[in-house]
C-alpha cells in the first residue's frame, strides 16, 4: 500500500473527502484558505499530513519557493513500508491548531511558509503546534498576532523531529510567495509611518554571510547618514517598523531582508550577495529580488567574494547537507570592494 495524493479537484468530485475541510476566506485579505480538519498523521519537517485512509494533499501542503523533488520521497514504497510499521506507536494529540515553524528556525521559512496561515485561525481558543526549535522572539509574534484577533492560546504544542498523529485537529493550507507576501502586508497590524530612513543590515553577529571587511564600510555609510542595524537584537515588530519608515536598505543576504514584504513601493533595496554556482542556490538568490517584484521594490543586487573562513556550528549539520555547507558560497563569509560599494551608494 503506498500514499495517494489527491488534487483539488478530487477533493470537490469526492463528498467524504471534502468534508474533511474547512473553506475559510479572511474578508480583509479578500483570500480564502482550505484548512484540513480531521485525523491526520504529520511530520514536523514537510509538516505534510497523511489521512487514516493514506490520502495526501500535495497542491494545498507542498511549500512555496522549494523543490518539489523533496515530496517524492511521500509516495515511495520504502517511504510506506517504514510509515506504517511504525504509525501506531506514533506521540499522539488531539484538538489542535497546526501552525507549524522552521526546524531550524529560519526566520524566511517562519514568516513567508508558516506566518501566514495564522490569518485563517477563526477558534477563539486554541491549542497551537509549532516546533520546539522556535525562538522566543517568534513565539512572543506569535502570541501578539493572536491577541489581535482576539485568540487565547489554551497551551503551546511543542513538536520535535518527528512523525506524530493528530485527531480532530486542523491544519490550514500553505500559500506561494505571492500570496504570503499580501497577505503579511495587509494582515498584520502595525503603525505605517511615512518615513525616511536609509538602513545598513549588519551581519557581524553571524556565523556565515558576515561582511568581513564591514568596518570599511562604516565612515562612508554614517557620511550618507545611515544607520547601521543587527536584527538580532531587535524584536519582530521592531524589525517591521524599521522596514516599513526606510527609503534605502541595503545588506548582505540574510533572512532579515524577508522583512522587504513591510517596505513602501518605491523603497531602494541593495543586496549584497555571494557568487552563486550551483542550480540548487537559484532559491536562495532569487527569493528577495521576488519579494521587491511582488511589493514594486527597485532592487539591485552587488556581488562579493567567498572567504572560507567559517567554523559551523554542529547544528547546521542537522538540517544542511555537509557537501552543501563546504562548497556552496552561501555558506560562506563575504568580502566586498570597497570602491565599487562607495560608487552604488554614491548618489544617496
């Protein structure tokens, strides 16, 4: 016996199936969410339930702006063979919200994959599933969001690196980068002020993507009256407010710049990024400029140099292939020349 999937349409051509979800449309986003409720096994990866009659949903669980080739291993015979060996001893929870979060706390994946969904919770008490692994910066957001919309949280459900099985528990759709780009725009509640701040992204707190030769940059930067951030020190909504009063934000890659979806049209963006080599990073290297498609951004990027120089954390070996983490300059820190960054910034 091996997983099915099941496409929209044969969700609307088959009464039983869809019973199983809830259609729920936010009436200031004007955007509707198919939300799966029933019993359904879940891994805390995909986050990709499996109904007790081994019915998937690829189209509605699939993520955005990742490869489809990481869902084929759902619909193998080896994949079934483990699965169902092993499903009944499986940690179980009842009556749940799924909001899902990163494995590895990735504030792009918590924001753009997970955060919007959250706009589609209509229960006035909820007991919320999310990944052991989240911030207590991203679960402070969390809650504050919640409170907006008037929602307790009766308990946190926290989900290690596993398969579990949920009854009579809910788990809302994912959306494309598009639609998490307006949705995060429109959904959150935040003040707009018309500002007009020119920022510079540090990453000298970070392993990889550290600008080494930053201090070069700094006296030129404050000439141009700059301010120089680390979003590491900042909360989400202090993050947001930054974004949304800036003119010009500039830095190297970094998740931070998934914050661009709360910048006014218009804003210049400068990301300064690693020489791409391999057809696996076009997801890392397209992902902002996208961002700036979608929120009519003028964005350029600037190339930098690898330094090999970086000492990974244990952690990282978990979630990023070592292969990966050796030979992809992502994963590296940059070196900038100085005289063509002091030309780009020259006419602000």
């Amino acid at each position: 016996m091996i997983i099915k999937n099941l496409d929209e349409q044969d969700i609307i051509q088959d009464k039983k199936i869809n019973s199983l979800f809830l259609s729920v449309l936010n009436d200031k986003l004007r955007i509707k969410c198919k939300i799966l409720k029933s019993d359904f096994y879940l891994d805390s990866f995909n986050y990709f339930p499996i109904t007790d009659n081994n019915f998937s949903f690829r189209n509605l669980f699939q993520w955005h702006n990742s490869s489809p080739k990481r869902y084929d291993n759902f619909y193998t015979e080896s994949f079934s063979r483990i699965f169902f060996e092993r499903r009944k001893n499986f940690k179980k929870f009842s009556n749940v919200v799924i909001l899902g979060s990163s494995p590895s706390n990735d504030y792009f994946r918590n924001m753009m994959t997970f955060l919007p969904r959250i706009f589609f919770i209509n229960d006035k008490e909820i007991n919320l599933a999310i990944h052991r692994n989240t911030s207590n910066k991203f679960r402070v957001f969390i809650k504050e969001i919640l409170k907006q919309k008037k929602i307790k949280i009766k308990k946190f459900i926290y989900l290690d690196n596993d398969f579990y099985k949920f009854n009579n528990s809910q788990i809302p759709q994912f959306f494309n980068m598009a639609a998490s780009t307006i949705i995060l725009n429109r959904g959150l509640s935040y003040t707009k002020v018309d500002g007009s701040l020119k920022v510079y992204l540090s990453r000298h707190n970070s392993v990889y993507r550290n600008l080494i030769n930053e201090g070069d940059l700094r006296d030129t930067l404050k000439k141009k009256n700059f301010i120089i951030v680390d979003t590491n020190n900042m909360s989400v909504f202090e993050q947001i407010k930054i974004f949304s009063e800036s003119n010009v934000i500039i830095g190297p890659t970094s998740s931070a710049l998934t914050n661009l979806v709360f910048s006014k049209k218009g804003t210049r963006v400068i990301e300064i990024i690693p020489k791409y080599k391999y057809d696996y990073e076009k997801t890392f290297k397209i992902r902002y400029s996208k961002i700036c498609k979608y929120r009519s951004l003028k964005y350029t990027s600037i190339e930098a140099d690898p330094v090999n120089n970086v000492k990974h954390d244990p952690e990282a070996n978990k979630f990023i292939l070592k292969k990966v983490l050796k030979e992809s300059n992502y994963y590296k820190n940059l070196l900038i020349e100085v005289k063509k960054f002091e030309e780009i910034i020259s006419d602000f």
